[in-house]
C-alpha cells in the first residue's frame, strides 16, 4: 500500500509542487540572463542568436531558433500541461461537478475580466483587436512557487485551489490559441492529426508500451499540426488528452503518471526557460519603461493581468459560492481566497507565447508587450507574495502560539 501513495491526489500535488517550484527558479534565472544580454552591449549578439536560422526548408521547418523554442520545446510543456489536465478531469480535482465548479468559473472570470480589461484600455489601438488575449494567462509555475514559498502555513486547500485554478486557465489559453491563432487551415494536414490521433489512442487502448513506435507518431503528429496552420504546441494538448490516466490492476502507475514523472523536470527545467532565455529579451531603458504605461496596448495588459485577474477570480469564486451549492476550500477565509487570486495576474510564460502569437509583426509593440507582461507578472508575484504574508501573520496572531509556530 505504501508503495501506492503517489498516485493520490495530495501526494500527486505534492509532487507537481515541488517540480514547479524549482522550475519556478530555474525560469526566473533564464529571464534574468535574456533581460541582462538584451540590454548590454552584446545585445546584437542576442538578436542574432535568436533569429538563426536552422531547419529543412524542404520541410517548411527552416525556423528561427526562437521559433523553435516557441513551436517545439513548448510543445513538451504542453504535453505535460495535457497529461495534468487529464488526470484532473478524469481522476483528480475537477473530476466532478462539485468540484470543479469552483476553481473553473474562477478560470473563466480571470480569462473573461481581463481580456475585456484589455480591450477596454486599448480600444482603437493597432494589434489590440489580438493582443487581448494576452492577458488571460496564468503562469502555474511561477504562481505556485510564490505560494510555497510565502503562503506554506496556508491549509493545503489552498494550493489545491490554485493547482486546480490554474489548470482550468491552461485549458482555456489552449483553446485561444488554438481558435483565435490558427490560420489558413489545410484540410489534408487536418485530417492526418486525426489519423495520428486515432492510432496513438488505439495504442494507448492496446496498452502498447513500445517508445520506438510512440515517438516518430509523436513528432509526426506536431509535424502534421505545424503543416495543417494549428500552432504546434496544441500537438502535446492533443496527445497528453489521449494518453491513458487509470492504472490496470496490474500496473504500478498508470501512463499518463510516468510519463508526468519522466518528462516534468524536463519541461520545468530546461523547455520553459529555454523559451523565456529566447522569449524575455527585452529593451528595459527609461523610453521602454515610459512607453509601457502610454502605449495602449500595453496599458490594457498590464491592466488585465493585475487588475482583471484579481477581479475576476475572485469576483467568480464570491458569486458561484453565493449563487450555488460551491463553498469555499475548506479552512479558507475570503481573505485568504483574495492573496491566492492575486497570484493569477503572474502570466509570463503562456503571455509571453501568446503576446509572440498576436504581435509577430508588430515590431517594437511586441517588445513593449512583452515589457508589461514582465512587470505585472512581476508586481502580481510581490503583491501576492505580500498578501500571503500578512494572511499567515493574521492567521498565526488568531491561533496564538499553536500558529505562530505553526508559521
């Protein structure tokens, strides 16, 4: 039975937690390092890297390395992303209704809030009528990270809450970017992701183990993807939603689990900062940092990711709990529920893609979005950070000495 413990739901939390957290850095380091290179006097070097070009173009895939790691390594991270996302809707935190209610109309109100934030703020404005969707993303490796490490003393429903928030959030960035970014759709391409599909499900339910068949269905089906004019990553989406999540009676884990446990400290590690190190270069000068706060667009980010996302988070949470049968997580104070819901303005790495996605030939206007997305990720971490503080302080005072020690 001991052996069992991980594929519970806590122990599975535990887990992802400890793997983000640490990816949480490691992503954070790789945003320094591309911040400090885009701005010193090797900055051309850092452009020139970014914009060579590697590939057979016989293939269509002689792409920028910077597209490579938008288009490929983020590929994995969504592979993992799918496969979290499985398990959560076949087996964990949203695999019914009562408990899914909570964290999912929480994601709609921070996805809904803060694009309408953003449209509102940058009505008129050049790449607007795109650049709205940046600021539905939540960043589940940075917001959790900042909870481990400023709200540890909160009871584990808090995290369970965001984990689950957060999921929801990334199913609905999925399916932005997969409806307001696909364009000019072959119809032929479309049909082999499907084929692709219906034979690695078909392995999956012949419970076929063989990695010399799994990865050449793997890249075809990105390949198919990227030919068909669906952005790439939703290749991994497509592929984690159809891997397997229940364990036979005679296996120790079941596939989707192995696969999270090999493929996540990849993903956290080495796919996602890899991409911000290509994705987070950005011009931070006076000029750059005094047009993120007049350009239109930019101000609508910024706005949506700190403002709408609190508001619409737990604005969703304080009428599905008084409207329906959904209450709070347990030993959680409405307090307490408003520090979690600020670290959903932490958007950054699905921002990032999506602000590359809606600007790509925006120019300056994609590095000045991209200069917000950095600062309201960064402002909602501290801000939330703060708040998490002082609700374990207010806590541990209301418990006394059993608290503070707790604390």
């Amino acid at each position: 039975m001991q052996e069992r413990r991980p594929v519970t739901p806590i122990s599975e939390f535990a887990r992802f937690l400890r793997t983000e957290t640490v990816g949480g850095v490691v992503l954070l380091v790789a945003t320094a390092v591309a911040l400090i290179w885009a701005n010193s006097p090797w900055s051309q070097a850092y452009e020139a890297m970014r914009g060579t070009v590697v590939g057979p173009s016989a293939l269509h895939l002689d792409l920028t390395l910077a597209k490579w790691a938008t288009d490929g390594l983020l590929a994995v991270f969504f592979f993992v992303v799918g496969l979290e996302l499985k398990r959560e809707l076949v087996i964990g935190e949203l695999s019914t209704r009562s408990q899914a209610l909570l964290p999912v109309a929480a994601a709609l109100g921070g996805m809904i809030v803060p694009a309408l934030l953003a449209l509102v703020v940058g009505w008129g404005a050049p790449g607007i009528e795109q650049a709205w969707a940046i600021p539905v993303a939540t960043d589940i490796a940075f917001a959790l990270g900042v909870l481990a490490v400023a709200g540890s003393s909160l009871p584990v429903s808090a995290r369970v809450f965001l984990l689950g928030l957060a999921v929801a959030d990334d199913l609905g960035g999925i399916i932005v970017i997969a409806v307001v970014f696909s364009s000019g759709l072959d119809v032929l391409w479309l049909g082999a992701v499907v084929l692709a599909g219906a034979a690695y499900w078909w392995l999956q339910r012949k419970r076929v183990r063989a990695r010399w068949l799994y990865v050449p269905l793997g890249l075809f089906t990105w390949f198919a993807v990227h030919e068909a004019g669906v952005h790439a990553t939703i290749s991994g989406v497509l592929l984690g939603l159809l891997t397997r999540v229940r364990a036979d009676p005679e296996e120790e884990f079941a596939p989707a689990l192995r696969l999270e446990h090999r493929l996540q400290p990849w993903s956290a590690g080495l796919c996602v900062p890899v991409f911000a190190l290509f994705a987070a270069g950005v011009p931070i000068g006076p000029d750059a940092l005094r047009a993120v706060f007049v350009e239109p667009v930019a101000l609508g980010v910024l706005v949506g990711l700190l403002v709408g996302k609190i508001i619409g988070i737990f604005g969703s949470c304080w009428l599905v709990i008084r409207l329906t049968p959904a209450s709070r997580p347990r030993g959680l104070s409405w307090r307490d529920l408003a520090a979690v819901s600020m670290l959903g303005g932490v958007g950054f790495t699905v921002s990032l893609l999506i602000a590359e996605l809606s600007l790509a030939d925006q120019g300056s206007l994609l590095d000045t979005a991209k200069a917000a997305i950095l600062i309201a990720s960064a402002a909602a971490s501290v801000i939330g950070a703060a708040m998490l503080i002082r609700r374990v302080r207010a806590r541990a005072r209301e418990n006394g000495d059993d608290g503070a020690a707790a604390a």
